[in-house]
C-alpha cells in the first residue's frame, strides 16, 4: 500500500503543466471506436484510470501505437465483438466507470455492446438512467443480468429522435451523441451538457465526417451519417488540476506560474477563486499568482455570507468544490459549500477539522467554513484520501499545514493526477511516496 508523506509549511515556487483533462479523455478515446480509420490524439494524460481504457481498447481489438508520452494512434479497423463476454472484459470493465463510454460508440457503429456494472469513485448514488434512456429512444433494446451484473445491449435498427435528457450528464450526453451520429435521420438532444469537454468531442466527431449543431448550447442537432473518418485530437488541460493549483498556491503563500491553460474555456472556475480573495494575472494563456499572505472571502452585495455552489456548466463544476471548500479554511471571512449534485463529497471535512479548521458540516450536502486568517496553521495528521477530489484536497491541506502529515489510499489520487508527486517536488513541495499500512487496511 503506498502512502504520500508530506512536511507541510514550505512555500512553493516556479512553473506547472497541467496535464491533459481526465474527463475529456474517457470520452475522446471511446470515440475511437465509431470508424475505421486512424485516429491521432495528443495531450493524454498518463493515468490510472486513462491507461485502463486504452488497454481496455486494444483488448477489444483496437490498433494502438504511443508515438510519445501523450501521444498515441488508434485504428479500430478489427473489432472483437465477443470480447464481451469474456471473464477478463468484465474484470477490467467492472473496474472501470469510464468503460460505460465504449458503449454508445459500439453501438452506433455495431450495433450491439454489453457492460458490466461499472466501478468507481465512491461518491453517493451516480445513475447510469440517462445513458440507457437515451439509448431506448434512438431504438436499442437492453437487457440487464442481474446474476452476472452485465448490461447486455441490442441496437441493430438505430433511429433518430427527440430526447429530453432527465438530467444533464455529461458522460450521459456524450454516449447518446457517439450514438447517434451513426443513426439513421435527425436527433434532437433538449438538456444537453454543454462542458468544454463535450464541446471538444463534438468538434472531433464533426472534424471526422459528423453534423452536428448547436455545440455549446444545450440543445444539440444530430444528422446521422453513414459513416466516419479519421482525424487528430489535442485535449484541452485539466480546468480541475488548473483549479486545485491556483488553490495550493493561496493556501501555502507561494508564487506559482499555471503553463498553458486555455483560459477561454474555464468559464467561472477564475471568478470562483477571485471570490475567495485570491489574487492572479493571466499571462498570455498562463496563470500567474504572486504569493499572498492573506486573502479575504467576499460577501454578497447585501453583506450575506457568500455561497458557492456547484451546477452544471457553465455553472462551478462539482469536482473544484472540495478545493474551494480546503482554500476557504485559510482565507479571512466566512462561505457556505453547497455540495448539490453529488451525495458524501463533503464527509472528508472531518479530516481537516481534525487538522484544526473551522466548519461545520450542515448536513451531507453543505458545510460551513469559518476562515481562520492563517491565524495558525493547520496541524499534520494521517488521513486516507476517500475519492480522487478529496484527496487532493487533502494533500493541498497537508502541504499548508505544520508538521508531517501521511496520506493512505493515495492510489485514488493517481487515478486522476499525473504524477502529482514529482511535479509538486518540482516546485519545492516535501513530498514522498512511502510504503505503508494505512490505518484500517
């Protein structure tokens, strides 16, 4: 079992890349699987759950080649349908959320797909309802095998449709969109997501032969097509890494550059954390924060205590409320976290409660942080990270905090961060990977 040790304190300095988005990645590579042709896609980041759905691809018969570190083609020209059935697709799929993706693509393009149940972070109840409904409007048949926990899949007369999505999922609305470009007539998609990262699929998909309307909006316009293309890809960075940075830099004092944002496509993810006192210039396409000593939560115009709440795009994404909610502990003022979208993402508050900061956890959605004004500094203490948001927010705390401080269970944290270790050392961070027993393993 391998553990972070971090001495906490240092202020950090210099210059960071963030790595290619996570979530862009499991739809973008899933996407392969809609043609024939060869497919270059760059800026993909090296992790866990990102190299699981590459292997998963090339079990399935998927030509693979890395050119580079992050850079790889793919040629889908020999697909193994029967793959599905097999011990190892359900070994490797179950343990995989992101496998939920190949589905729509194999569907539109064959037909048919199976998956089992998907794995995960464990973050509350997290349907897969819009997927399957979606797939049930456009004319696919599924059957679910409860003994064996697999979705079994027939779309063999694929037709376009009007669908009104109950909720707007991201993954949700992607699968429907791999699905439907191949489907015979016009699909209408009403309450779509409309994140950079679907936009960044629906521009790819168009690039290979595609038509698709209204990308940005939430309501999309689908002309089946018989058949795709080839293309190349470069994802956007990760507006979470960009985010959980520009935190780590308020939270420690530290000057830090952020390399190559996009900074057009992280909408208010910048206002969220000037909101929260936190000073930065953007230079050219970087982030630049100067170290601060200080930083003052705002209130309403009224002089009501400020609430930050998560909502789908273009609203604060779900994954930085964690961040914030770590950030806030040391600035001047007061906020109110209002977790909406995702059950227990907030039960890790515990930990840096017992590290020394003020909140009060409402109820399983919202927590009440009172800042403390780097009136003292968080104490070091074991923890074990429970989801990959968490734990980084965990790790952020750790690296402001007096004293040593060991995180267990840090392979949450490589699910969703490239070498996150190494970069933060780069800066200056005293941070190592330890072997260790984390208390209850």
């Amino acid at each position: 079992m391998n553990a972070f040790e971090i001495i906490g304190g240092k202020k950090l300095k210099g210059e960071i890349q963030p790595q290619g988005a996570k979530n862009e990645a499991l739809q973008i590579l899933s996407a392969v699987l809609l043609t024939d042709q060869k497919i270059t896609i760059s800026n993909i980041p090296d992790i866990q759950d990102v190299n699981k759905l590459i292997e998963l691809l090339g079990d399935l018969g998927v030509e693979v080649e890395r050119l580079s570190k992050d850079t790889y083609t793919f040629q889908a020209a020999n697909i193994n349908l029967d793959f599905f059935t097999s011990e190892t697709f359900k070994r490797k799929g179950g343990s995989l959320r992101g496998s939920i993706m190949i589905v729509g693509p194999l569907l539109g393009r064959f037909g048919r797909a199976a998956i089992p149940k998907p794995g995960g972070d464990k973050i509350g109840r997290r349907r897969l309802d819009t997927h399957f409904l979606g797939f049930e409007k456009l004319g696919a048949k599924f059957v679910y095998d409860s003994k064996n926990e697999f979705f079994n899949v027939d779309a063999t007369n694929l037709q376009g449709t009007y669908i009104l999505l109950d909720e707007a999922s991201v993954t949700g609305t992607a699968n429907i969109v791999m699905t439907a470009v191949l489907a015979k007539g016009t699909t209408t998609i009403y309450n779509a997501a409309c994140e950079p990262y679907l936009q960044q699929l629906c521009k790819m998909l168009n690039r290979m032969g595609a038509k698709i309307s209204g990308i940005g909006s939430n309501l999309l316009t689908i002309e089946g097509v018989e058949k795709l293309g080839g293309t190349e890809h470069r994802m956007l960075p990760d507006m979470i890494e960009i985010g959980s940075f520009i935190g780590l830099a308020a939270m420690t004092g530290s000057e830090i550059t952020i390399k190559d944002v996009c900074y057009s496509e992280l909408g208010i993810i910048p206002d969220v954390f000037r909101k929260l006192g936190i000073k930065f210039e953007v230079k050219g396409d970087d982030i630049y924060i100067p170290s601060q000593d200080h930083y003052v939560i705002e209130s309403f115009i009224d002089g009501s205590m400020l609430t930050i709440a998560d909502s789908p795009w273009p609203g604060f994404t779900p994954d930085l409320l964690s961040i914030v909610l770590v950030v806030a502990t040391q600035a001047k003022g007061s906020v109110l976290i209002h977790q909406k979208m995702f059950e227990s993402r907030l039960f890790f508050v515990d930990k840096l409660i017992e590290m020394g900061a003020q909140i009060i956890l409402c109820d399983p959605h919202r927590a009440s942080v009172i800042g403390i004004d780097k009136a003292y500094r968080l104490r070091g203490i074991s923890m074990t990270s429970p989801d990959i948001r968490a734990g980084v927010s965990l790790l952020i705390a750790a690296l402001s905090a007096e004293g040593t401080s060991t995180i267990y269970n840090i392979e949450q944290i490589e699910r969703g961060y490239q070498d996150i270790d190494i970069r933060l050392r780069a800066l200056g961070a005293q941070i190592k990977r330890v072997d260790a027993n984390g208390p209850g393993h």
